[in-house]
C-alpha cells in the first residue's frame, strides 16, 4: 500500500498544473462548456447517491453488529445453543423434568449472557455450584447425575490457560443444566410421581425453577436457592439426619448377620455365638447399650435369650412394623439381616417421595402412609394426630393419590364392586345358600335406587350374567362393610377412607387387608375434626348424625387435602427410625426407574464422560 501511494505521488502532475491544462482546454473550447456542466453535475449527483447509499449500509452493519465484545459474546451463546440439543456429558439425556426446556427459557430472560463467565474469566461462583452439587448426598440425591467430576475437570481447564469460546459456552451451559436439573430433584423428585403412580396429580409448583435459579446465580446465592427448593416439613429434616447416620454405619462396615434358623422365643437357650452376633446386631442401631449383653451361661456353649435383650428385639420388631413378641422368627430374622447400605437405600426412596409433597400443606390436611399403616392430621405443616388404618392387600393395592376430600357421608351405603362380587362372593354363595341374608345384602336390578330382587330367586350364575343388570347393595348398618362413616374424594378408582365393623385389625402388625380403600382406625375422630374445622360442627352433632342412621351426605365447606404416600423409612423419636412393609414392591419400581439408562445399577448414575 504504502509503494503504490508513492508511485501515484511520483507520476502524478502537480494540482497546479492539472488546473492550467483545464483552464486551457476550456478557453480552446468554449463551445462544450454547457455539455461539461451538465455531466459534472450528474457526477456530483451520483456520487452523493453512492455516498448517501454507504452510509445508510454502515448503519444498518453498525445496528446488526453487536457494539462491544462482550455482545459479540452473548450473540455467540445465542447462536452456539441454536446448534446443541442439550448439554454436554449426556447429562439431560434422560429429562422427564424438562429440565433442558428451563435451561434455554433462564438464557432467554438473561439475554443470552454468559452466566459463569465474565471477561472471558471464570467466576467465583461457578465453583460454589460444584461443591454445592457435590453436598446432594445430604438429600439422597447422587452427585454424579449432575456430572460433578466433568465440571471438576473442565473448571481446572479454563482457568489453566487459553480456553476457546465454544468450550466456554459448553461449560455454561453445563454448568446450568446442572444448577436447573438439581434443583428440579430437590423440588419434584428426581423420579417424579407420575412415573410410579398415574393417580398421583402432579401440581405445577407456584415455584418458577428458571427464574429461582437465575436469581441465585446473580445474587451469588445458590445455597439459600437450593435450601429453599427443597421441602421444608420436619419429616425431611429429621430422615435426612437419618441418612447421615445409616451412611455412616454403612460406611464403616455395617452389621454382623445374625445367623440360625427356625424360631427362638424368650427363654430358650441358642448357641453363644448367635447371642453375641445378635447384641452386636441390636448395639449398632441403639437398640442395647454398651453394657447389655446374653444371660444365663451354661456349660455346653449355649446361653439363654431372655430379659433385656428379647426386650431389646421387641423395639426392634415395632420399629420395622412387626409383630411385637419377642420372638426370633423368620420375619424377624430377615429385618435383622437386612444391611445399612439397603435401609440407606430405602431413606433415599422415601426422602424422593417426600419431594412429591407441596412445600404448603395448609392449615389442616390428611396423611395416609401406606408401609406403616398410619394415618396422620397435619395442622399449619406438623402432625398433630396419629391413628391406624388398614390398606389394600397386594393383588387390591391401595393406590398412591393426591386429591381433596369434600364430603363426609354418615351411615353409608355399600355398592358392592363388580370384582368383589365374582371373586369372591359367588364363590361364598355357591358353598352357602343363605350368604346374602346372613350379610345383609340385597339383590338390586339397575342403577340409581334401583329395583331390589328377591334373594331367593337369585343364583350365583345369575349374578356373573352382565345382562341381567343385577348388583349387590349392602344398606346402612352394623354389618355394613363401611362402618358407619366415609370420607370422599371423588377419583376414577373409586378410593375413599371409611369406617370397618372389623376392628381387630388395627392390633395387627401387617395391615393390608382390604380391597385398595383405606379402613380408619378413629373415623368418628376424624369427622369431628374435619367437620369442625371446616363447617363448624361440634361433637354432639357429629354423634346426632350417625345415631340417626340415616345415609346423609354432608358436603365441607372447603375441601381437605389428602395425600396417599408410601414412605417405607419414617423418623421416630423412640427408635430413630421405622421401616414399613413394601407391600406393593414399589420401592423396586423407584429404584429401577432412578437406574435407568446406568451402568451402575448399585448406585443408579451414569458414568458416561464427554466424547
């Protein structure tokens, strides 16, 4: 450029000289002068066309092109997340959360800003995240889902050296996938509900995940973010401390197994060993202390099992929903040997389900736990009563379900169920002809109030016949199946909770017995506080009503919460901790749900790296 510009000076004429010669070429021809002014004329116009043209492009460049680098950054995110359909490390390969969705909606409210990078250096805080996500053990929750050592790895990268733009767009965006897909496990589950139980209603929390998120990482304020999606009921509280203590027994070798079969009950004399591997067994959990131990030596190497230690088994056994005798029985045996690391496992199924659960449960609402077979009131978010209730047997599970109750009806009336009917009432009417009169239930033909039938004229074949539209009805009664009370909350399943003329129940250790609904250890207890808490009904009118023994339909004036859980691992202040019945093995279904697509199926995460 610079031998080309004096070259032109070199050969150029002077200004001088070239104005001479025009001045001389215009005295010579006066004649062109008008044509000449005309075509400098259309010159200048053009060149102002072709100026004005320039301008108007320079500006439109100037409007398109980002006017400082970091926009030109923020263009790039842009741009670079138009090309990726998720993070990197398959992190969101699984996202039933839609996890990967709030991820772009949280780049799209911050206008596509770097959120970890600032002048091409990493910040503080993208740190922070690590060591936060790396602490998701204290809710159950597997570090390695959020790729921990990935962004361990790639963190040490950027600030060793020149680290190129698309890998910082990869590490912010990864770093917020794992922010939004952690919090979206502290704040629905990391299996969500309807991925176990369709009848479980899954409710959009009024918590806007991407904008909590966002807000956390501007305000550097992530540990109070993530604190605040986790549920806050003390029932978490208190199994996440359980978890800390189990992971520590686990960790530190667990328990002896407890061995011999058969059944030992209190007074009998078994080998020595088995006395020892048991107190040893009970000490590790704080069931005996330090200085309990077998009795009653003898001198053939047995000992006898007896006094502290068989009251020892007996908390034992109630705090695994046994029956409490003090017997080592099958069962018993079996709780025994059951290793920290499986109940470990099982606190992080029911800390997951407790997450299934709105941060609000509000003034009052009902709680039915499945495994332990307890039905608790909750006032202002902490149980205020507790009572028993029985629940469906396997093959008739008592589903899993979220709903509000809105009448209590007195002195029921019992449809009995089609399945009920052929499965097992035909077959108690073919081996006694007199089974209905004996229960009281009526042969009615049609729906509504229908048209009853003499029984006498009813076979059992008659009622499998679908065309003939024939039912069974049990009327309001003593004998009603439903006891003199039920709760209702409409579903498609037709579950409800109800009294039972079959108390004895509730003195059993395994209470599922019934056909899914849930039978109430204290029915009466539970309309008065329903019916006095929202329709302002006292005791005495609760009792008026079912002495009238007339079915009556008593609508609430504002609906109740009821919530149907399954929590095999509940805290308790006498044992530490309560392990129910996994009566439907849905504990297997979450747990083979948290290991999809793993090659680690003991602990259910993805070991899957870059590449």
């Amino acid at each position: 450029m610079l031998v080309s510009l004096l070259s032109w000076t070199a050969c150029s004429p002077s200004v001088e000289a070239t104005r001479a010669a025009s001045d001389s070429s215009q005295a010579r021809k006066p004649s062109d002068a008008g044509q000449k002014g005309t075509e400098q004329e259309e010159r200048r116009a053009k060149k102002s066309e072709r100026k004005a043209d320039e301008t108007k492009g320079k500006k439109k460049d100037e409007e398109e092109q980002p006017r400082t680098s970091e926009e030109a950054k923020d263009q790039g995110l842009a741009k670079h997340l138009k090309t990726i359909s998720g993070p990197p490390w398959g992190m969101l390969d699984e996202d039933p959360h839609g996890a990967w969705d709030s991820v772009l909606t949280l780049y799209e409210k911050t206008g596509h800003q770097p959120l970890w990078f600032r002048d091409d250096a990493l910040r503080a805080r993208a740190a922070a995240l690590v060591s936060e996500l790396e602490a998701a053990t204290d809710h159950g929750l597997d570090p390695r889902d959020y790729r921990t050592e990935e962004l361990g790895a790639e963190l040490q990268a950027a600030v060793e050296g020149d680290y190129p733009a698309t890998d910082r767009w990869n590490l912010d965006v990864a770093l917020t996938s794992a922010a939004v897909l952690y919090g979206a496990h502290l704040l629905r589950g990391r299996i969500l509900p309807s991925e176990v139980e369709a009848l479980w209603e899954s409710r959009e929390p009024k918590i806007l995940l991407p904008a909590r998120i966002a807000s956390g990482i501007e305000e550097d304020s992530l540990p109070d973010t993530f604190d605040s999606l986790a549920p806050p009921h003390s029932g978490y509280d208190l199994l996440q401390k359980r978890l800390q203590r189990y992971r520590k027994i686990a960790e530190s070798g667990g328990w002896p197994e407890v061995p011999g079969d058969g059944v030992v009950e209190p007074g009998d004399e078994i080998p020595s060993e088995v006395l020892d591997a048991l107190v040893r067994r009970l000490r590790a959990e704080g069931f005996v202390g330090p200085a309990t131990g077998p009795s009653g030596e003898t001198g053939d190497g047995t000992r006898t099992y007896r006094g502290a230690l068989a009251d020892a088994v007996e908390r034992f056994q109630k705090s695994r929903t046994l029956t409490v005798d003090g017997i080592l029985g099958p069962k018993t045996r079996l709780a025994l040997n059951r290793t920290a690391s499986e109940i470990e496992q099982s606190i992080r199924t029911s800390l997951d389900r407790w997450r299934w659960m709105p941060h609000d449960l509000g003034s009052l609402a009902v709680i039915v736990n499945i495994p332990t077979y307890e039905l608790f009131l909750y006032r202002n978010g902490q149980a205020a009563e507790r009572m028993g209730v029985v629940v469906g047997k396997a093959g008739w599970p008592t589903r899993i379900i979220r709903d509000e109750i809105e009448t209590v009806v007195f002195n029921p009336v019992w449809n009995v169920p089609r399945s009920i009917v052929e499965d097992e009432i035909v077959p108690k009417m073919q081996e006694n002809p007199d089974y209905l009169a004996e229960e009281g239930l009526e042969v009615v033909r049609g729906w509504g109030d229908g048209e009853i039938v003499p029984r006498d004229e009813v076979s059992p074949e008659d009622l499998l016949d679908q065309e003939r539209e024939l039912r069974l009805r049990q009327p309001s009664g003593p004998k009603n199946a439903l006891g003199r009370i039920k709760f209702l909350f409409p579903n498609k399943e037709n579950i409800y909770l109800h009294d039972t003329p079959a108390g004895h129940l509730f003195g059993e250790a395994d209470r599922s017995f019934s056909h899914g609904c849930v039978r109430v250890e204290q029915p009466v207890r539970l309309a008065n506080v329903l019916l006095n808490d929202r329709n302002g009904w006292t005791r005495r009118e609760v009792q008026a009503a079912i002495r009238r023994g007339e079915n009556e339909h008593v609508s609430l004036d504002q609906t109740v919460p009821v919530y149907i859980t399954y929590l095999t691992a509940v805290p308790a202040p006498e044992t530490g901790l309560i392990l129910g019945q996994d009566v439907y093995d849905l504990d297997d279904r979450h747990a083979s749900l948290w290991n999809r697509g793993s090659d680690d199926p003991e602990t259910g995460s993805d070991r899957r790296t870059a590449g």
